[in-house]
RNA sequence: UGGGGUGUAGCCAAGUGGUAAGGCAACGGGUUUUGGUCCCGUCAUUCGGAGGUUCGAAUCCUUCCACCCCAGCCA
C-alpha cells in the first residue's frame, strides 16, 4: 500500500478540521470519479494519489466512480484500462467501485421531485435558442417561453420523454433557478436531455441522460461521499452543486473543494489531444512509452512509486502552474536508485584486449548489485582476454579532467583489474579498432594491495561471453514545447510535435545474465541511466528501453569547457 | 467593460499578524570500485505593484496590474 502521504494542502487543512469538529460523523469518504472516455495520465495520477491518499491517511475510504452519464463518448475499453491503472498505481477501492450508471433510475425520481416541488420544467426551445435566451457573459437572461409549464404538464412531458415519444433535441428538462444570475451556469441549467443512444452499460433502457451537474453531486450525495474534489474549473459550478443537495431529499450532504489540474512543461495531458495523437496514429496506442499516459509510463519502466513521489513532491493547490519535467524525472530516479539492481552494459563498443591475459583463461568475478542495498546481493561476472568497453571510455588525446582511458594511462576495470593501455589499433580512417592494455594481477577484484589509486572506473562486458541485447533510447516522452501557446498562435500542435528522438541500437554487449530477466524489470546500465526490460521481448532477443537518464556530470563539465 | 479564481526564487510549494519551511533546478566542496548515489554549503532583506492600518504585514484594508476559467443538450 501506498507509503506516500499527502503533503501538507489546504484541502488536508480542511478535513483536519472537519474531522476535529466531527463534521460528517468525523468520517472522511472521497471518490475518484473519472469519465471513461479515454485511458488515465498523470495529471489523473494526481487526483488520485489526493483522493485515495487522503482516504487512507485519514482512516476512511476512497469510492472509484465512473462519471457516464454521456453515452456517445464513453467505452467499456475504458472503463477497464482505468481500473487496471489505479490498481497499479497502488490504490483499491475495495468493495466501492461505482458507476452514475447505476444511479439513473434514482437520478430520474429526483428528476421528478424536482418538477413536483415546481423547481425543474420541460423546456422545447432547441438548442440555439436555448444559448440566444442564456444572454452573455455580461448581459442577463431571458426567461425561457416554457418555464411556466404546470407541474401535471411537465410530468407529463418528462414522463414521455423517458417513454421515447420524442427526438433529440425536442425538449430538456432543466432547473428552474435564474436566468438572470451572474453565473452562468445557474441561468436554468439542463439536467435532462434526450440521446437515443446506447449506453455501455444501460444499453437501450434509457433514452434521457442526466447532465453532470445534476449527476455528479447528486452521485456523491447517495454514496456518503464527505469531500468531493475536482478541478478548478469546475468552481464556477459549486453553487449548482449546492444548489441541488439544497432542494432534493438526500441521504448525505457532500462539500465540494477545488483544486488545480496538473500541467507539466513540454508534455500534452489534455484528453482531446491525447486521442489525437492515438487516433492518427502518431503514437502506437495508449501505452506508447512517449505518452504520459500512466499505462504509457508503466510501459516505459516507470515504478508507480515515483508516480506517487512525484504527486507528494508537487503538492496541491489552487494556482495553476507548470510544473517542470525534471520533478518527475527526480521521483524516477529516486526510486530506480534504491529498487534497480545494476548491470554492465556497452552501447558504442570498442574492443579491450589485455595482452598478457592467457587466451584461453577465464575468471568469474564478484559484482554488487546495489550499492544502495546490500542485501540485493551480488553476482558474478565472466572475465577474459578480450572485452568490450565504451568508445567514449577511450581517447587518444583526453581532454582536462577527462579521467577514463588514455595511451599511458592506467584505470580500474569494474570488478576486475586495474589496466593500463599501451597500444591502440587504428583503420585506415583512423577509427580505433583495439586499444591494447596490460592488467596488473595483483588487482584482482578491482583494488590495489600497495594502496594506489586510479582516477577511472570503466565498465567492461566480455566479448567472449556477452549478450546481444536491442537497446531503445527514448530520449524524452514529452513532444511539445506548448500545446496551448501553439494553439493559440492559431496553429495546430500536431504541427509542433517532438519526433521525440528514439535512437534503437541492436546487437549491444551487455552481462549474459541478463539472458534471464524478466519483462518488465528495471535495472541501471552503469552510467548510461536506468532500464526496462521491454515487456514484449522474449524470443527475438533481449530488449531494453531506456526510462531516464543519469544525471550526467561529466556531460556537463565537457560541455563547459568546450563552451 | 458580468461572475468566479490565482499571483511567494528559474519551477513546484509551506506560511493566514511576530520578522520568509521544504523540494526540483543551478552553483561550490567532500566521500565514492558508477563522472551515479550520498553528504556539506550557497541560492527571496522580501512575498504581482502602489498606498494605508499596526510596535510589528506575505498575512488586515484600499487601489491598481497580470494571468486563468465560464455563454455544451461535454465532463
């Protein structure tokens, strides 16, 4: 179960004192109420670390709710693919998982309620005068010509337009309130409306869907739900949702908090653009490892601890901000640093032959799995004449500071002996093609007796022994510098994608145990960043995607002395 | 020029009348058989601006500014 509590918030402040004061009973009772018209992304993962997060830290409990009241967006597929998420984000609902779906037959008595104490009516105006009657944002409404409809006549109509006598669009019902309130959202709002479609769950039974305004609060109501938070956006509609739990006999009396919506720099998280990018087939699906998708980051090797992290390091408020990528990618390797065991691996392999290593000679050596975890224990490593070590490990002519291999130089093979390179074999371009080095046997396993050092550390993989693995280097998993702004300058963001520079390398050496790792296991190729073992590889070979870099020093410090 | 929100460092974010937490990033140093990790240090005389109240203001008042959301029979 989630060890991650939820930072200190204002919405945290407030069930402190709710609880305090004995508000609800002093139980706390959240929901994460998703629509199931696409596949869960981290900005999800936050309202459902806060929801479910709050429900365990406070002792009470979190209801998973799907928000369908729209039949013509939402699928089964989804409904599936968000409980599958959740769950591997490390929440259970237990026993309360819940559909608005199941509430429509009680919706539509409050429904009738609702005429009967003459609070809703059956409006017949079509849609374009329904928006010509609402005014505008800074000029009142009109009231609508069918507002007056006696109670025995909107029963009636409301009554038929359940049974089916009527085609979409030909009446709503909505709550009579004020056409003339600064609020839009309170200017008569439909809670009624006819779709003969069907629904995923209800299928035919059902020819009138009830909005969210009316469903949601009401949902909450029936359900015992104590704090209802959602995003901001949905402030401007707080008084409706008062407003109902206010006129309608209910069993329970929620309060809904607002809270702002994730966003994260360079990353699309809008559903809209998601499906776009799904349905034009930009990306492979749901869980492409470059969506931000949780099954995405799930594929890509993201633990779904970081996730957690990441939702605990952000916090929760009310300002919307951007939070930057480097945030999650901390979370990542925080928990990659502790969990994945380490491994030697080349990307760009020269070779290494050690002169005076017999040829026929091979040694097993002693290699930590985790220096953070002593008791992930260790393995051993074959060793030989020749290996395979990075280009980049070598230079001709080492730069200041540059502390790996160099003609002359001596350095320490991981594990293994200290080395010192006397020779380098060159094509006719000039591409090295062997460095040739002598090892000192007194260094076996990695020390020296007499005490002297070395500055480099090289990570080496037997050429005789190694594995062939496909490497996949997804260097980011965000693809726009800014949706918005982009959109906003009139273009389309798909203009704007990242090609989001995915660099496969095949046939790379790496330690032959990982012949036996499993799909979907993480694990640090040494100083290259950490790695998921793609969950598909199997009989074409090993297969490994990188999930995040290292943070890299040297990079850093080259790319200051180069200017 | 209707209503509702938000504004604390490059980014996120605590703080709600007693003298600016923490994290990310950045920078400097130490440890290190990963240029990783870890450890130490530096990084807001000031909280969107201007006035005011107060012994004392990021917190209270006035005013101005910037940005976000709302005119779906979407959620």
């Amino acid at each position: 179960m989630p060890e991650n509590k939820m930072p200190s918030n204002f919405i945290r402040t407030i069930i402190q004192e709710d609880v305090r004061k004995n508000t609800h009973q002093g139980q706390v009772v959240t929901r994460f109420p998703p629509e199931p018209n696409g596949y869960l992304h981290i900005g999800h993962a936050k309202s459902i670390c806060l929801n479910f997060g709050l429900a365990l830290e406070f002792g009470g409990r979190c209801h998973l709710r799907f928000d369908d009241t729209n039949p013509l967006k939402e699928e089964d597929l989804y409904v599936h693919s968000i409980q599958e998420d959740v769950r591997w984000l490390g929440y259970d609902w237990d026993r309360h998982l819940y559909f608005a779906s199941d509430y429509f037959e009680r919706l539509y008595d409050l429904a009738l309620e609702l005429i009967r104490s003459g609070k809703a009516y059956v409006c017949s105006l079509n849609q374009e005068e329904t928006r010509h009657y609402r005014g505008t944002l800074t000029e009142p409404g009109k009231d609508s010509p069918y507002r007056d409809r006696t109670v025995e006549e909107n029963l009636d109509l409301f009554q038929r337009m359940r049974a089916g006598e009527f085609a979409e669009g030909q009446h709503v019902l909505r709550a009579k309130i004020d056409m003339a309130h600064p609020n839009l959202n309170m200017r008569d709002p439909v809670v009624y409306r006819i779709m003969h479609a069907r629904h995923h769950r209800t299928g035919d039974a059902w020819c009138i869907y009830p909005t969210y305004d009316f469903a949601h609060g009401l949902s909450d109501a029936i359900e015992g739900v104590t704090h209802s938070l959602c995003s901001m956006e949905f402030e401007d509609h707080r008084p409706l949702y008062d407003w109902f739990l206010d006129n309608l006999p209910l069993p329970s009396r929620p309060r809904q908090y607002e809270f702002a919506r994730l966003n994260l720099n360079y990353t699309v998280l809008s559903k809209r653009r998601l499906i776009r990018l799904v349905q034009e087939g930009v990306v492979s699906g749901w869980d492409d490892p470059r969506l931000p998708t949780i099954s995405g980051l799930r594929r890509r090797g993201v633990p779904s601890a970081a996730i957690r992290r990441f939702c605990q390091l952000i916090g929760v408020g009310k300002s919307e901000g951007i939070v930057d990528m480097a945030i999650l990618e901390h979370a990542i390797r925080e928990e990659l640093n502790k969990s994945a065991p380490r491994v030697m691996g080349v990307l760009d392999p020269v070779k290494l032959v050690i002169v005076n290593y017999a040829q026929e000679k091979e040694e097993e050596l002693q290699a930590v799995n985790n220096p953070e975890d002593e008791s992930m224990g260790t393995r051993s490593v074959p060793f030989c004449r020749e290996l395979f070590i990075e280009r980049d490990d070598f230079r001709e002519d080492p730069p200041r500071k540059y502390f790996r291999l160099a003609p002359g130089r001596e350095v320490r093979l991981r594990y293994a002996y200290f080395v010192t390179c006397e020779d380098v074999i060159k094509d006719e371009d000039g591409q090295v093609q062997e460095i040739h080095c002598t090892y000192d046997p007194e260094t076996r396993g990695g020390a020296a007796p007499d005490g002297r050092k070395v500055k480099g550390t090289l990570h080496w993989v037997s050429a005789r022994h190694c594995l062939r693995a496909t490497v996949s280097l997804y260097d980011r998993l965000f693809m726009v510098p800014d949706p918005t702004a982009e959109e906003k300058k009139g273009g389309d963001f798909m203009q704007h994608l990242n090609p989001g520079s995915l660099t496969v390398l095949k046939d790379r050496p790496v330690e032959p145990h990982l012949g036996r790792a499993q799909a979907g296991e993480r694990y640090q190729l040494e100083r290259k960043g950490y790695f998921c073992v793609d969950p598909d590889s199997g009989p074409q070979g090993l297969v490994l995607n990188r999930t995040v870099t290292l943070r890299d020093t040297w990079a850093k410090l080259e790319k200051k002395h180069t200017g």
